[in-house]
C-alpha cells in the first residue's frame, strides 16, 4: 500500500536529522596522528555531547576535555565531562562551563592539540559577558534579540562583542597550542563565525557593526553593554590576529547534507525533488507566502517543476515576536503556506527544526495538508487570528499535527518539504 504523504514527509526529515548525526560525521575528520602533547576537547553546542561521544569512541589514545550542552542533549561520556546549560536563554550553569573552558585552555603549550567541538546554540550555552558586564545583562541581550525579527547572523555579531569568549577570544585563549575546529552548521551560508558566535574562528565585524544592528532593530541595550560597543572595548579577535594563524576549522555536516538525504528518500518514493535553497531567509509568515505561490504554480501549470515532486529549502527563517503566542518559525512558515494555499488539493508540507525545538517550545515543527484549515476550523479555530497572535504551536497541537521528536543530538537548521501531488 502506497504511504500517506505525511508519513513520506516525516520520513524525509528523519533522513535529514540522521544524516547529521555525529557519530556518522566526526569521525572521518578527526586529525590521523596523536600529539606530541595533550588532547583537550572543548565544545559548545547541542550536538556537542553526541560529538564528544563519537571523538571517544574513535581516537585511540589519551585525551579529556569539557563540552557545554543543552538540557537533555546530554550523552555519556568516559573522559570528556559534559555539562547542560539553558538555550535559548543562558543561565548560570552556562556562565560556571565558560568559566572552567576558558580556566582549562590557558597554560597549554605548542605541542598540545586543542580539538574544538562547536554546532549550533553554543551562542546561549557558553556564555561569558565581556567585562562590566552581568549574566543578567546577557539574558536581558537575548531575551531582546530573539523577541527582534534580527537574522541570526546580526544576532551573533552583537553577542560576539559583548563576550570574552565569543568571537575568536577562546581560540585566542588556546595559544600556542594548535587548534582543529569540527563544526557542525546550522546558519544559513555556513560562516564559521556565525555558528555558536564563533568562540574559535576569527572574527572580521566590529562593534560599530553591532551598534548599527541595534540601531536599526531598536534593541535596547543595558548600559553597560552600549559603553562597550560605543568605547570600541568590545573588539572581538581579528582574521591578522597571530594566536589564531594556526587554527584548522572543518566543516563536517552541513543544511545542504541534510537536504540531499531528504531528497533521496523522495526520488526512491517516485517524487522529482528540487532543493530550493538551503540558506533562505526572512519573516517566516512571508517565507510561507512565497513558498505557497510557487506550490501553486507547480500545481496548476506545470511550472518550474512537473507533477509530483517535492520543493525542499533550509535555512532559518526569523520572528518578530509582537502577539502572545510562543512564536516557532516553523509553524508560523506553515500556518502562512496552509492559508495562502487556501485548502489547494494535492499539496502537503512538513517544516521542522533538526534539533528538535522549535523557538521555546520542545516541539520541532508540524505537517500541513489540504484538510489543515478546514479541521481547524471545525474545532472553533480562526487561523489568520492565531497567525496574528503567532500561536501556530497551540494551533498544531489542537489539530494533532505537531512533528515531535525530542533532542536529535544533532542541528543542522530547519528542514522545509512541499509535497505536490500529481
């Protein structure tokens, strides 16, 4: 019997998550011979545990380290401890890790090896506020950017350069011990500085950068945090910087890895797949919009693309949180699509985050289909006003609909598939 079309979008983004997987991408890009000296593992991230796991259960000789995780993305470890810390929003715990990484490095010689463990949400998970100011100051930081509409790479430049360890600083801390980057992308284009804010690659932005991103957000900032941007004692580490001249970065999983593993789950189920993008961006109520005019095109002409196929696009889409609603710009991307098609038969979408959250919700997105709105609205509904209040979370939970899977271990951004019929 032919598969539904959510079962078949479900199993396109579970190919995308395992394709990202640590224990399947680390390995081949561990360096081939021990150091004259020590192995430190450092490493932030939510993929960052599953990553340590995987250097453990590959590299044959001695080694320790620390790596920052999300709570629950935990993974047990022999010889590299693991600590959990607060994502979105840093916490203490985050604050203590930081301390201890950057404690851990200092000291180390040019025969020792530094092997750094980086994915996406280091940025919240390593945390360590630039002097004068507080972990409160961060949170305040945050909390604002998050609730901004700001790109995450205009989010990472400001944290950047209002940390000290952000932004080249840990790398920088490292010297002159060799240090190998293995990062895991989940921003649109890749940028190593923009994946966890960099804490080791070095940094080409600048604070009048970052005080121009407040500016046209209308970020208020603590202000402490404004005199570190304005007196320029924010800078972060610079490409010319020669602590950092030795450092390797390798990119070992990527969105576009985990596009091309959802396609191939389609093709083998008889669906054209087109990879749309992997580094789209925008409002996501706007994205869905757009999103839904080339569905349709699809559908009623023949164009670009024939019947039946699938459209795939990653990237990170971005809210401006203005209603009461929790946001998720997953299922706001889909709760716009579902009303710009407007019922339109034959097309089904599935929108989820690798990582298994969606904002700050432990949702990881939700599955549409032709029916979506009109269930809805049978169950007392009004889906433009919960669009409006950016309640898409409540909307898909009412409707069973939510894409749930809890911590993936991995993040390689969000997953978008459009299903077209024949």
């Amino acid at each position: 019997m032919k598969e539904t079309p959510s079962v078949l979008l479900r199993r396109m983004f579970d190919a995308a998550v395992a394709s990202a997987q640590p224990a399947l991408c680390v390995p081949p890009h561990l360096p081939t011979a021990p150091p004259r000296g020590r192995l430190l593992v450092i490493g932030a991230g939510k993929a960052s545990a599953a990553m340590a796991r995987a250097v453990e259960d590959h590299w044959p000789g001695p080694l320790e380290g620390l790596v920052v995780t999300r709570y629950g993305y935990s993974v047990p470890c022999d010889r590299i401890e693991i600590v959990e810390a607060a994502h979105p929003v840093p916490d203490q715990a985050g604050l203590a890790a930081a301390k201890r990484m950057l404690d851990l490095v200092r000291g180390l010689g040019p025969e020792d090896l530094v092997l750094s463990l980086i994915s996406g949400g280091g940025s919240s998970l390593l945390v360590s506020p630039a002097e004068g100011l507080s972990l409160a100051d961060k949170q305040a930081v945050n909390s604002a950017l998050l609730r901004s509409g700001a790109t995450i790479t205009e989010m990472n430049c400001l944290r950047r350069h209002l940390s000290s360890i952000k932004g080249g600083r840990l790398a920088a801390a490292c010297h002159p011990a060799r240090v190998v980057n293995l990062l895991i992308s989940d921003v649109p284009g890749d940028h190593p500085i923009d994946i966890a804010s960099g804490p080791t690659v070095a940094d080409p932005t600048t604070c009048a950068d970052a005080l121009e991103i407040v500016s046209r957000y209308g970020i208020t900032l603590p202000e402490a945090a404004r005199r570190l941007l304005e007196s320029g004692e924010g800078e972060s580490v610079k490409p010319d910087d020669p602590r950092l001249q030795g450092v390797e970065t390798i990119l070992v999983a990527a969105p576009q890895m985990a596009l091309e593993a959802g396609a191939e789950v389609a093709r083998e189920a008889c669906y054209a797949a087109h990879i749309l993008g992997d580094a789209i961006e925008g409002e996501a109520r706007e994205v869905g919009t757009v999103m839904a005019g080339l569905a349709r095109q699809v559908a009623r002409r023949g164009q670009p693309f024939e019947r039946p196929c699938v459209l795939l696009s990653g990237g990170e889409a971005t809210v401006t949180v203005r209603g009461r609603g929790r946001g998720g710009r997953n299922v706001e991307f889909l709760l716009s699509l579902a009303l710009a098609l407007d019922g339109m038969p034959n097309v089904h979408a599935l929108s989820a985050d690798t990582d298994g959250v969606d904002g700050a919700a432990e949702v990881a997105g939700a599955i549409i289909g032709p029916d979506t709105l009109a269930r809805a609205r049978d169950l007392g509904l009004a889906p433009r006003a919960v669009l409006q209040d950016q309640d898409a979370h409540s909307f898909f939970e009412a409707l069973d609909d939510q894409v749930i899977c809890g911590p993936t271990l991995t993040n390689v951004n969000d997953f978008r598939a459009i299903l077209i019929e024949d």
